[in-house]
C-alpha cells in the first residue's frame, strides 16, 4: 500500500499560487500579448492604435498597424518595419501566441542579443535585418525551429561562430547573414534545400563547404580569408603530379568514347523500332493524364466554357466542384466559387511560357481574368498560400489586386478583376486602328503611375529581391482613364527556379547574364527599359536574348540605339522619341529629362544605376509642357544650343544633368 504524502500547508499554499500563475499566462488574449510586447520596445509612437480600445483583429481585417491576421481572428503575423523602434525586444513575450508564423522587424534602431528566438518554435520566417542587435548567437539558438524556412540578420552586429543549429534546420530556404562580425569558418549545410545564402562582409575564413559551392561568389564576398569554390582555391589544397593528371586524362577520354559508343548502338537500335512502330501505327497516341478540373479548365483555355449539357460533361464538372476551391484574398461581396469558373463562358486572352489567361463571364454579371499557372510546382501548400495573402494585402490604385487562388499541386490560379482596356503593349506595338497611339501627357501620366507603384512594392515586399520581377508592357494594364495597373508582380518566390530563369523579365538583366545573379536593383533596369520602350515606341530586343551567358550585344537593344542616335551630330531628337507621340517643340525638354531618367535607370553597371527613390521623384516633377527657358537651363552647356536640340556628344546622361 503506498503510503500517504501529505504536503505542509504553506508548501500547498505554494504550489496553488504557481498553478494559477501558469494558468492565467497561457490564457492572455492576443491583445495582452501584443502590449505586453510593445512595452519593450522604445520609442513606440509608431504603434499607438495598439491600445484597449480595439482588438487587434476582427476576422482576418487588422485593426492594429503592422499585425497580420488569419482568417479565425488570430495574429499570425509581425511587420513592424521602419518605425524607428528602438531596445532590446522581449521576444520571450510572444511565445503565446498559437498562429504567429511570421515576424519582420527589419530597418529599426533594435538592439540586445537573440537568446530567446527559438521559444518562437513554430516561425517560419523571421526578418530582422538592419538593426543594431550584436554579441555571440549560442550554437543551439534555433533549436526546434523545425518550419523556420527563411532568416535574415543582415546588417547586424552580430559576432563569433555561425550558429550549428542552423545547419540542421529541415525547411531552411533563405538565409542572409551578411553584413555582420561572425568570425570562423562556415559550417556545413547538409540539408540540401538551401536556395539562398549570403554570408558576404563578415570576418569568415577557411575553406567554403561543397554543399555551398553552388552559390554565386557574391555570397561570400567581403570575407578576405574564405577560399574554395567558388571562390579561389585554398594555398593548402594540393595539386596532383602531372603524371597523374595526363593518366586521369586518358581515362576519362576512353571512359567517355566507349559511352558514347553504346550510345551510337541503342539509338540505331530504337530508330529502327520507331520507325517499324510507326509504319504499323501510323500515328503516335499522346495519353491525357489529368481529369476532372484540369479537363474543364483545358476547355477554357480553348475558348469554351465548363458548362456543357452533356452528361458526361456534367459528371466531370461535378467533380471538378468537389476537389478544390477558391481562397478569397479579402472579404467580398461577389465571392463565387471554383465550380462557377469552370461554368462560365471563357474568352482566351492569352497562352504562353509563362502561363495561360483568360476572361470568365459569371452568371452572376461579374467578369474575371483567370490565369493558370503550371510553373510553381516547387512550392509547398502553405508556403504558397502564406505568399498569396502577402500579395492580396496589398493596396495601391497602380496594382490590380488579386481577388483570390487556387491551389493545387500541378497548377495554381489567381483570379484578378477584368480590365476593359487593353495593355500598354498593345497600344504601344498594336494594330493602330484598333487603337489609337498614346500622346505625350498619356504615356507621361503611364510612366508616373508605374513608377508610384513600384515604388510601393518595393516600401511593401523588402524582403524580396525583385518585388516585381517581371516588368514589362504587356504586364502594365490600362484602364478606361489611362491609369496605368501592374500585373504579375511579386510572383518569383513561387516560380519554379529554371522556368522564372528562362522567361522572366528580370532574368533577361545585364547583371545575371554577367553574374548570375539578380539584385534590388534589377527591377529599376526593367523599369528604365520600360521607359525607354514608351519614349521610343520600339520593342526591347533583351526580352528576345536569352538568359544567362548570352552575349549582351548579339542584339542592338534599346540603351545601345539611343545612345548610337545621341552621339550622331546630324540626328534630332525626333530621331529618338516615336513619331505617334505627337509631341511639340515645348515638350522636348521634358521628354528629354525623362529619356535621361530611363537611360540613368537602365545603366548595364548595377554600382552605377540611380536609386529608385531618386528616379520617381525626379519623374513626379516632370510635366507635359516645358518653356525654352525650363529647357536650355537644363540642357545646354557652355551655351551649346545645337547640343541642348540635338542630342549630340555634349549630351549628359547622368541624373544630375
């Protein structure tokens, strides 16, 4: 019989107190949490509607700034960016709230050590750059951090040895630790899924892991002690005899010619089974391997509807219906679901690499374009649809938002409102009679409104390198008032890597087909391209060129030909602006000005292209008239009239010209 354990009554008394105290802590709403948390942090004016008065969600609508909501009223998410926050943060605070996946910080006056980040356990990303956090991160700080995918500490003070625990994160995609004082050398990265690393302008040394020979140099710049691929070799690795590498030599010649022998063999061999098999054939059967919805939605694409009588037809829609549905970025009174889509009447608007679009007429009035997309097969479910609210935040009147998605794991789509103009392609490049050429003030007022918008996807998405990534006029929707809508922007996280390579705008730069890589400036290239193809009516020939590697001067684009007409005595500036525009004499001045800002923004040298900030303030100053004075104070030098008119060699493509 087990004996009877009686507990002194102050030692009860004890335990009751600790009991409550455990209790009441993991019953705090979201909103004690959240001012908890905020009374750690300095100088938190920025954050005064966290107060008593509201909750920080209703629904998935955020009454807070800066919190993020799901669609149950939980905060799932921290973007608390550029409000000159200050202290050390109380991160241990947050560790009660259920849904909080995602915390930015980034671009604060943050200090204090980050000890306490893997109480955090279920983030999966986490943006702290640009702060001034500093000391040694221990070895197990991200210990059980198994869904942490993305991590930047850029720009910290951060010092001693990169942090083992990192190493063995399984979904870590992104890390960025560039900027700071790690000292050591870099440890292994076996978890293979690594697609991002920056460890650039830090103290490392030593040899550069193989599983991170991949990464471009530019990750490991700054660090004068690193070495190994791909960077320069090691002094300590040694170099085989010339013996040895004459007989490695041969035998990878034999190696290689008996390979392709048996090559030579089989492929007689299956030449003459094909062509046996297609003499008895006569054709070959191509099977279809999708059902259902992807049925429906190929009838679509081909200018039909999901709506036929038939019954089988009828069947297949039926369960197309019952396998998915539609996510709704935002509340909406319209809302329809995946099977009225696949009913609608489709018009085909468009098919290509990138994808496919069409308008869908609801029975409901209500018109849509539906873009399917079969190159986004590397992202997970959640990883996808965590991107797809970030997008469907977004509000600025030069973006066409995104209604709603669907997932699935061979195809996504996004639904998007219809707009009854056509693209700024079509007006540029089209058929004239269809529609009419753009004038001055409209390609003006174009240019302002995608430079406003651009610029608000670059204050919205920090953490991304290209914000748009696919900059292009065909992606710039028109409205009935001419105001301009980028489309496709925000999509190259979830593109597939090689796909968004091989078709993406910001993928056809100077700096990736030089380096491999994109930069923050890249998507200022596109836009400077843009600006040149709206002043000069001509269609960019670095769309046509190939992706990295490609010679940059196969084609004469179009930086090359304004400035081959610039530096021609004889030629006017009629020579360089498309002749629809309709332009005046008293407009030159400002078309020049800006024909200077696009050249500045798609300069071939990354160091040395303007900074976007700077280009769309000088655009917003623009305007549709100039007077000779505005025009020769700006553009003649030593009272060189000829050189002001005639874009001729004293021309200064500089910004500050």
């Amino acid at each position: 019989m087990a004996p009877n354990i009686l507990l002194p009554p102050r030692s009860l008394l004890l335990l009751l107190v600790l009991l409550l105290q455990v209790v009441s802590s993991s019953c705090k709403s979201d909103s004690e949490i959240l001012l908890d948390f905020k009374k750690s942090l300095g100088n938190n004016g920025a954050l005064s509607s966290w107060n008593t008065k509201t909750t920080p969600c209703s629904g998935n609508k955020e009454n807070w700034v800066g919190v993020l909501c799901e669609e149950k009223g939980n905060v799932w998410g921290l973007k608390l960016e550029d409000m000159g926050l200050s202290g050390a943060i109380d991160l241990e605070s947050l560790k009660d709230l259920p849904a909080l996946r995602t915390i930015s910080l980034m671009n604060n006056n943050l200090d204090g050590s980050l000890s306490s980040l893997k109480k955090l356990g279920a983030l999966k990303s986490a943006y702290l750059s640009n702060n001034k956090f500093f000391g040694e991160i221990e070895s197990n700080a991200f210990d059980g951090m198994h869904s942490l995918k993305k991590l930047h500490l850029a720009n910290n003070e951060f010092t001693g040895l990169i942090p083992l625990s990192l190493t063995i994160l399984p979904k870590l995609i992104e890390l960025n630790l560039e900027g700071n004082k790690f000292q050591g050398e870099i440890p292994d990265f076996k978890q293979g899924i690594l697609k991002s690393l920056n460890v650039s302008d830090n103290d490392l040394q030593g040899p550069i892991p193989a599983s991170l020979a991949k990464m471009n140099a530019s990750s490991f710049s700054g660090n004068e002690l690193l070495c190994g691929t791909p960077l320069e070799a090691c002094p300590s690795e040694s170099k085989l005899p010339v013996g040895t590498v004459v007989v490695l030599i041969v035998a990878v010649v034999v190696a290689l010619a008996a390979i392709a022998a048996v090559f030579i063999i089989l492929g007689r061999c299956c030449q003459k089974s094909s062509s046996s098999s297609q003499k008895s054939t006569g054709t070959t059967e191509h099977p279809r391997v999708s059902k259902g919805r992807s049925d429906e939605l190929d009838k679509m694409e081909q200018g039909g509807g999901g709506g036929s009588s038939s019954p089988e037809n009828s069947t297949t829609s039926k369960k197309a219906e019952n396998s998915g549905k539609l996510t709704f970025l935002n509340e909406d009174p319209n809302q329809f679901e995946l099977g009225d889509l696949l009913k609608a009447s489709a018009e085909v608007l468009g098919s290509g690499y990138f994808g496919s679009s069409y308008k869908a007429a609801l029975v409901t009035g209500n018109t849509v374009v539906v873009k399917r997309f079969r190159q986004m097969n590397n992202v997970g479910r959640e990883e996808f649809q965590e991107h797809m609210r970030r997008l469907g935040r977004l509000r600025h009147p030069n973006l066409l938002p995104i209604l709603a998605f669907y997932y699935r794991k061979e195809e996504k789509l996004l639904v998007s409102s219809y707009v009854d103009n056509v693209s700024l392609a079509v007006h540029l490049h089209g058929n004239s009679r269809s529609h009419p050429s753009l004038g001055w003030p409209a390609r003006l007022k174009i240019i302002k409104g995608v430079a406003k918008g651009l610029l608000y996807l670059y204050n919205e998405l920090p953490s991304l390198i290209v914000p748009h990534g696919h900059l292009k006029s065909s992606n710039v929707l028109l409205n009935e008032s001419f105001e301009p809508l980028l489309t496709d922007y925000g999509l190259v996280p979830v593109v597939n890597q090689e796909h968004a390579q091989d078709i993406m705008v910001a993928y056809k730069s100077p700096e990736y087909k030089q380096n491999g890589r994109i930069t923050k400036k890249t998507d200022l290239w596109s836009f400077g391209i843009l600006i040149l193809e709206i002043l000069t009516g001509k269609f960019p020939a670095n769309y046509l060129q190939q992706g990295k590697g490609s010679d940059t001067n196969t084609d004469t684009d179009l930086v090359t030909w304004v400035h081959s007409v610039a530096h021609e005595d004889n030629k006017c500036t009629s020579e360089v602006f498309d002749k629809d525009m309709g332009a005046t004499k008293n407009s030159e001045g400002e078309m020049l000005k800006l024909l200077k800002i696009g050249l500045a923004c798609a300069q071939t040298d990354v160091e040395k292209r303007c900074d976007l900030k700077e280009a769309v303030e000088k655009i917003e100053d623009l305007k549709d008239k100039d007077t000779d004075e505005d025009f020769y104070s700006s553009y003649t030098s030593d009272g060189d009239v000829k050189s002001a008119r005639g874009l001729s060699d004293d021309f200064s493509f500089s910004m500050n010209g």
